[in-house]
C-alpha cells in the first residue's frame, strides 16, 4: 500500500470536528429533512465537477461491475442516513440524535469482523464498550421519555446502521477506486435517489426557500460533506472502518458545545463527564489500533 501524503489520523481528526457542525446546520435550516439532504449532496457534486471531469472522467472504464454495485449501494445507505437523522432532529435534541448517530462501533465490529475477518485486542474492546458507554452517559440527562423523542432515537439509530454500511462498502472499494472518482459517485448517486425521495415518496417542495436556508445548504455541503465525509473516505484507505467509526464518537462532544452557543441548548454535567470518557477511550483505542498495525507489520 503506497504511503499517505498526510497523516490519516490527522485527517480523521479534522473530519470529525467538520461533521460536527452537521446537525447545527441542519436545525438552522427550515427545509424538510429530505429536501435538506438532497441540496447537501448536489451542491457537494457540482463543487466537485471542475476536479473530476478533468483528471477524473477516464477512470470510469476501469471501474468493474462489482465496484459499480458496492459504490451504488454505498450511495443509496448514504442517502437514507441523512434523511432519517435529519428527520431525528424535529423530534430529538443535537446530544441525543448524534449520541446515537455515532454508536457505530457496535455495528462496526460486527461488520468488520465478518466481512473483513479483522481482529481486536480485548484492550480495544473494552475501549470501545467504554466509549460506547460515554456516549450514553452525554445524553443520560436529555432523553425525553416521549412517544416523539423515542421515535427521533429510534431514526437515529437506524441512521448509524445505515453510515456504518455506507463506510464498510467504501472500505472495500477504496482499496481500488481513487478519493475523488469514488467521492464523486457516492455523492451523485446518493444526490439522485434523494431527488426521487424528494419527489415522488416525501413529496415535499425544492423551491421557494429563504436565503438563510440555501446559505445552510452550502454549508452542509463544504463542511460536514467536502471536509468530513471525503476525509473518512480518504482515510478509510489507510485505516479500518472501526477506527473511523470509533473517532467519530468526538462528534457529540463538539455538536454539544456548538449547540449551546449558537442554538442555547445547555450542557449538563453528564454530556461534559461523557465527554472525557469519550476523548479518553477513543486515544487509547486509536493507540491500540496503531500498535496492533506495527507489530504486524
């Protein structure tokens, strides 16, 4: 495997504070959850047409049929976990829908372990179970016992299947397909099964919205999307599917304190301890991870 121009933990840390600010945009934005994913994801295609069609377009005849059926099915588990975590959001708060949003570790391991045959350390399990735990405890205070909060957790939840199949297809064809041909593709396929949800299954409207929201929509595109998911399809070259997954277990912790100063929602005791354990577990297992690649090596 050729070496990365840059250090993949590095971009991993700087994808998780971008996807961070997703969930702040999207409770900005007064679109529907749906028309809110599909403008994220063509915004996030056209900006990236000038870098593909030029150096980009060729590699498409190389692309093999099974990689065109895991890149399709990539794009369509993409799609559907904005709309359901969007859609968590009208019934949840921020700390709640991105606790659950990131449980990906308990789904993870489970996939990698059978599709990749990837083995962990008893050390990284635990740290996963104690992150896990982390999450939970950032939230212990803002569960709403409610017939609508329990339905937002349950979208949420289902959303951090759906992100964690997203990134194990990538996984796989990442090792052959280069960043932006892959990210391109993800993207304009997530982009038109969006458009038909939109359409013909949410039936919500494209047009008219304030500008507000289309500044939102931009955002949603160069933040979270072009600086957040592109770095974990880059690093998912160079690490497992579970170390990603496991350091997006920091986005809680940075979509709560941007919650609190731009949208007033409080920090509790329990998000702030949460959050230590968090930061805690995930550097020991990124460690671990880290450890376990050099003495196979």
């Amino acid at each position: 495997m050729d070496t990365p121009k840059m250090n993949p933990y590095v971009a991993l840390a700087i994808g998780v504070f971008s996807v961070s600010t997703s969930a702040i945009f999207v409770k900005l934005s007064t679109a529907e959850a749906g028309v809110v994913a599909f403008y994220r994801m063509l915004f996030s295609v056209i900006i990236m047409l000038p870098i593909f069609f030029p150096r980009y377009l060729h590699e498409l005849r190389a692309i093999t049929n099974k990689d065109w059926f895991y890149t399709i099915i990539a794009g369509i588990f993409l799609a559907f976990h904005f709309i359901l975590w969007f859609e968590s959001l009208n019934y949840t708060s921020v700390a709640s829908s991105t606790v659950l949003v990131t449980l990906q570790p308990l789904f993870a391991f489970i996939g990698t372990f059978f599709f990749f045959k990837e083995k962990f350390s008893l050390k990284a399990v635990v740290c996963a179970i104690v992150a896990v735990l982390g999450s939970i405890i950032i939230s212990w205070g803002d569960f709403r016992i409610s017939g609508a909060a329990l339905y937002g957790d349950f979208l949420a939840l289902a959303a951090c299947a759906l992100i964690t199949a997203y990134l194990l297809f990538g996984q796989n064809v990442r090792q052959r397909i280069s960043l932006i041909t892959y990210t391109f593709l993800v993207y304009l396929i997530s982009s038109i099964v969006l458009l038909i949800y939109v359409i013909i299954i949410s039936n919500d409207t494209l047009y008219p919205y304030p500008a507000s929201d289309w500044f939102y929509f931009l955002l949603l595109a160069v933040v979270p999307t072009l600086m957040g998911h592109t770095l974990f399809n880059w690093s998912v070259k160079w690490l497992s599917t579970s170390t990603i997954s496991m350091a997006i277990l920091f986005e809680p912790v940075g979509a709560a304190v941007l919650a609190f100063y731009i949208l007033g929602e409080k920090i509790m005791w329990t998000q702030i301890g949460g959050g230590l354990i968090i930061i805690i577990s995930v550097s020991l297992f990124i460690y671990d991870d880290r450890k376990q690649k050099v003495l196979h090596q």
